[in-house]
C-alpha cells in the first residue's frame, strides 16, 4: 500500500451512484488520486429506505477507491441534497460597549451570532455562509478589519436540512465505517469546483440536476445569495415520458438516453423510434419529435423555478457569469440551449477546475459535486485546529 500522504477525500451518497473522489495534496496543488463508484441501493424516491443497503454501497464505492488510489480511506467530507435543502437569513449584532477598531476575531464573533438565528426544530445547520457587515448602522461592507466602530453587525445565510433525514445519512455513513469530517450541501460543492472568483465577481448560478432532486445555489461576488433544495430532477424527465407515452419506466428511461434532446429544432427530429415488442404486448413506434416536446416541457419548468428563485429571493441578481449545470440529467443534449432561452443568460457544463492529473473519464459534470466535496476537504486539512461544527467559509477565498 502506498505511503499516507495528505488525502482528502469527497463521499457523494447520491439515490443512484455512490461516488469517492480521491485527492492527494502536496504543497497546496491538489492532484487527482483515485476514485471509486457503484451504482446505490437502499434509496426510493430520493429518501433512504434501507440504511444498511446504503452502507453497504458505500463500503463498495469506497474499496474501489481504495484500490485505485493505494490509500486507506478513513474520513471524507459527504454531501447532502434533496428538496429539504433549505436556507434562511442569519442576523448577528455584537455591540463593544466602547468604541474600537475591528479584529477578525470580531468578524468571526458576529457570524457565530448570526448563526444562533431560531429555526425549526426539525432542521440541522449545514452552513453558515457570512455575506456582509454593518459598522454602526452605515451601509454593508464586505471586510471591515481596522474599521473603529461601536456596534458590529453580520449578516449571513445558512443553509439547513431536514435534521432526520441528515442523521439517517450519518449512520448510514458511520456504519460504512468513514468518519464524517463535515456535510455540504452538494450544489455548493459542485459550485467549488467549477466556479472560480472571478465568475462570482459578476453574478453565477449553479445547478446540480440528480437522479431524484436537485440544488440550486446564486452568488454574487464572494456571497451566495441564496440556496435551496429542488423536487426536480432526472427522474421526472423520465416519468413524463412514460406517463403521456403509456411506457414503463425503464423503457422511457432508455428513450431519454438514446433519443432524449431537451430543444425541438435543435437536432434531427422527424425520426420515428421502433419500440420493440414486450411479452403481451406488441412492438410500438415513438415519434422523436412527439419525445423531445416532453423533455423541452419539463426542462423548461425546471428553468422558469430558477428564475423564480433569482426574483424573489436573490434580490432579482444579475447573472452576467451565468448558469452552470452539473449532474448526470445535465447532459441531455439541448438543455444548455434551454436554460439560455428561459434565463437569458449564457450556460455551460460544470467540469472540475483546479485538479491536476484528473482522468477524461471524469471530466465530466457527474463527477463535479464529488470532487467538490474532496477539494472542500483538502481546505479543511489546510486549515487545521480550527473549532468542530459549521465552517464560516471565507469571503475572500479564491473558492465558492
């Protein structure tokens, strides 16, 4: 077995695959070093079903990894998804008594009062993301260190999740036998690794499209603005074919794949697809164009919420940067289209940045939100000693 080097390691449980991004660190280059995958069980409908069945996908993925690497995998950051994703605004006031100049100490202070807001019962603290600062009542600043002031005020988002849903997830990882160095919610961790600061700087939005949900995540400069969790995703694409079609799922499922374009016009659409015979049931044909009118309805749908949530909860932000798609449902073809016409803004596919060595069979949105995860790990091993819990990410980092 290789030598233990700095490793980080990324867990994306997702309903469908298991993923294990390997990252070795030297030097603060983070090198591709393994990873390993294996189809999930254990899951219905987006929620865990059979913890032991998720476990069980988790050791698998896991020992791929491992043999690929030549590392033993003992920890890994894990993210967290589905339609329970929630954030809401965190509001910390630090008053000094006496007047005096801001420390970072005072920075960090507030947002730890900040992340006392009241929130539900039910709902555990992911995130806790420090947007900006209030000096004595004046307009917000980004980084008011040296500032003298009286009365310090933070302003932050967290990000929280269903507390049970967030625990089954933990054991299910624990009884795997890795230990849980944080959760992060997955879209945030597919935005770290494929937006850079500069992208942020004019206004991006980043949307990760799983097999049963999806995640959505604005910022603006070095602030996400807003973040949710989404009750859309790859499936329904697959279940609105077989409902208006009559097909059984798996059948519509191998259309979505084979024939599947979210945009009519975009491709060759006169095409007429021979459904083969099933037992009791004769051979069938499909009209392509009838096909890709169903996956434009739904892709569609899925844009016009985004643009929903940049209105009414991201203070109506310009996307001069974009939308970024991530996730196996984002490379249907045509969907990049869609989102341009609906959003009025240019798309791409989210493909990791910052990894040096990775393979081209990873180099490809899937395989985003887990290698966020693994590079949000290397951070944290970056920045050792520092107290357990929620992280408040840096506003000046070089990463979302």
């Amino acid at each position: 077995m290789r030598k233990q080097n700095e490793i980080a390691i990324g867990l994306d449980v997702g309903s469908a695959w298991t993923r294990v991004f390997v990252l070795s660190v030297e030097g603060g280059v983070m090198r591709y070093a393994g990873h390993g995958v294996t189809q999930s069980k254990g899951w219905h409908r987006g929620q865990i079903s059979d913890q032991t069945a998720v476990a069980d996908s988790i050791r698998d993925a896991v020992e791929a990894a491992r043999k690929a690497s030549g590392y033993q995998i003992e920890s890994a950051v894990v993210g967290v998804g589905g339609p329970a994703i929630r954030a809401q605004q965190g509001r910390g006031v630090y008053d000094f008594g006496h007047s005096r100049r801001i420390g970072r100490e005072d920075l960090a202070y507030a947002v730890k009062l900040a992340a006392l807001a009241p929130r539900e019962d039910d709902r555990a603290l992911l995130q806790v993301l420090p947007q900006d600062f209030t000096v004595d009542g004046q307009p917000p600043t980004l980084h008011p260190v040296n500032v003298e002031c009286l009365r310090l005020e933070a302003h932050t988002l967290l990000i929280t999740a269903s507390a049970q849903e967030h625990q089954t997830l933990l054991s299910a990882v624990q009884q795997a036998r890795i230990d849980v160095e944080e959760t992060v919610f997955e879209a945030m961790a597919a935005a770290y690794a494929c937006v850079l600061a500069d992208e942020r700087a004019g206004g991006v939005a980043v949307l990760d499209i799983g097999a049963h949900s999806s995640g959505l995540v604005f910022y603006d400069g070095d602030s996400a603005l807003y973040a949710i969790g989404m009750p859309f995703s790859g499936e329904h694409f697959t279940r609105d074919i077989s409902e208006v079609k009559a097909m059984s799922l798996d059948e519509s499922e191998d259309m979505k794949i084979k024939h599947g374009c979210a945009l009519l016009g975009l491709t060759a659409d006169n095409i007429v697809i021979e459904l083969p015979p099933m037992p009791g049931r004769p051979g069938r044909e499909l009209s392509r164009r009838d096909l890709i009118e169903i996956l434009e309805a739904r892709a569609t749908q899925i844009f016009q919420y985004v643009e929903r949530f940049r209105v009414d909860y991201s203070r109506g932000m310009s996307m001069h940067e974009g939308i970024v798609l991530c996730g196996g449902a984002t490379q249907m073809e045509g969907i990049v289209e869609v989102a341009e016409r609906v959003l009025g803004c240019q798309a791409r596919l989210g493909f990791v940045r910052g990894v040096d060595q990775i393979p081209e069979e990873l180099a490809t949105p899937e395989w985003t939100t887990a290698a966020g995860l693994a590079m949000y790990s290397a951070r944290l091993k970056q920045r050792k000693g520092r107290s357990a819990g929620p992280r408040f990410l840096n506003l000046f980092s070089n990463r979302a």
